[in-house]
C-alpha cells in the first residue's frame, strides 16, 4: 500500500478568496477555514501518511498542528507555482522516497474517503491530476517517488497539467474532491452538501445560517 505526504497549500493573506463576496464578511477567514478543514480530512485519510500545510499566515501554520498536520512557514515572494514547488522540496530533501500530492486548499467539501480513492488511482500513474469540476483547473496533483513535480496551476491547468506528463484521474463530475470554491455560488453548493467543521462552525457563527447561503 502506497501512502503519501499530502501538501496543502493555503495562502492565509488578505488577497485569500477575494472572488468570494458575502457582505461584511472577511473572506480571507472563510480561505483559511477551508484550508484546515481540508489539511484535516487529509490527514484523517488512510493512504496519507503526512500532511504538509503550506502558507504565509503563522497563525495557520500553527493552526495545521491542531488538525494533525505539520505547517510549513512561507512568506516568499512567488506565484502558487513556486510556492508549491518550494514546498515540494523541502519535503523531498527530508524524505527523497515520498509520494508527494498536492491538494488545493479550496476543497471544502472533501473528505477521507475521496482522497483515499484518488490516491488509489494515483498510485497507478508515475505523475497524476484531479481536474475540477468545470475540467479547466486541478484540484490535486501528484507524483509518485523518484518522479518530479512540474506544477502547472494557473488558468486551464488541466490542459497544462496533461501537456507536462501528467495523466487525469478520471472522477465523477460530482465528486466532492473537484468541487473547489471560489464564489458565492460555489459555496451555496458545498454549505448545502455538508464541508468540514471549522468552515461549518465560522459560517453559522458569523452568518447565523441566514439567506446569504441559500
């Protein structure tokens, strides 16, 4: 059995999440709140064996240990690109042998389940994606021991991912790994199907369940 070292990352600044509109509301909050709730199911799946959560905040970097994650300090300059690849390898200088995935840290409703089966599949592929649920983006990549990362995130990365050598793990377009969040309506979505605890607890803290997300 393949396990892996799973590496969030969540960027934990002002610039977080700003297509994200809810009044009065800071959407930075909702980034970071996602970005836990992920690193926790991550590393509550049975394939991960760790969890790496990347950023720029030192308070989600402390906050990452709560959910049985490790948080990576870094406030370098960079596009996500360069930070995951930074992340990458720090992991692989500690560890040259792991299976390294990336998973975005927008996946609010994703659970242990889906990322065991993603694993799973990845683990038949040198390299590997998730695509989102619009096939225009990618929610996870990975690459297997002995491989290098080539992350390609940006606009149409599943068409960059697949032109740099990684294969597409072909899911459900409802599958709750490739519902990422980046709007109001996409949140609508996942408040209604059920996301992890701490994005739960902040919304119907701050928003008191009112219309905003119905």
């Amino acid at each position: 059995m393949s396990r892996w070292t799973v590496i969030v990352p969540v960027r934990g600044t002002a610039r977080s999440k700003t297509r994200l509109c809810l009044a009065g509301f800071d959407s930075s909050m909702l980034g970071a709140a996602f970005g836990l709730d992920v690193a926790e199911a991550a590393a509550t799946a049975t394939l991960v064996q760790h969890v790496v959560v990347t950023t720029a905040s030192p308070y989600l970097a402390a906050a990452a240990a709560d959910r049985g994650a490790r948080g990576l300090l870094d406030d370098g300059p960079g596009t996500l690109n360069e930070v995951v690849s930074r992340a990458v390898d720090r992991v692989r200088t500690a560890n040259p042998l792991a299976n390294v995935a990336v998973l975005m840290g927008d996946v609010a409703m994703v659970t242990p389940a889906d990322i065991d089966q993603s694993l799973t599949m990845a683990a038949k592929h040198s390299r590997a994606f998730v695509a989102d649920r619009d096939d225009e983006g990618t929610v996870m990549l990975t690459a297997r021991k002995g491989y290098p990362h080539r992350p390609r995130f940006g606009q149409a990365s599943r068409s960059a991912h697949l032109a740099a050598g990684y294969c597409e793990i072909v899911l459900d377009e409802e599958a709750r790994i490739r519902h990422d969040v980046d709007t109001s309506s996409d949140l609508a979505v996942a408040f209604r199907r059920g996301m992890g605890s701490e994005v739960t607890r902040l919304l119907t803290t701050e928003l008191r369940g009112e219309s905003a997300l119905t």
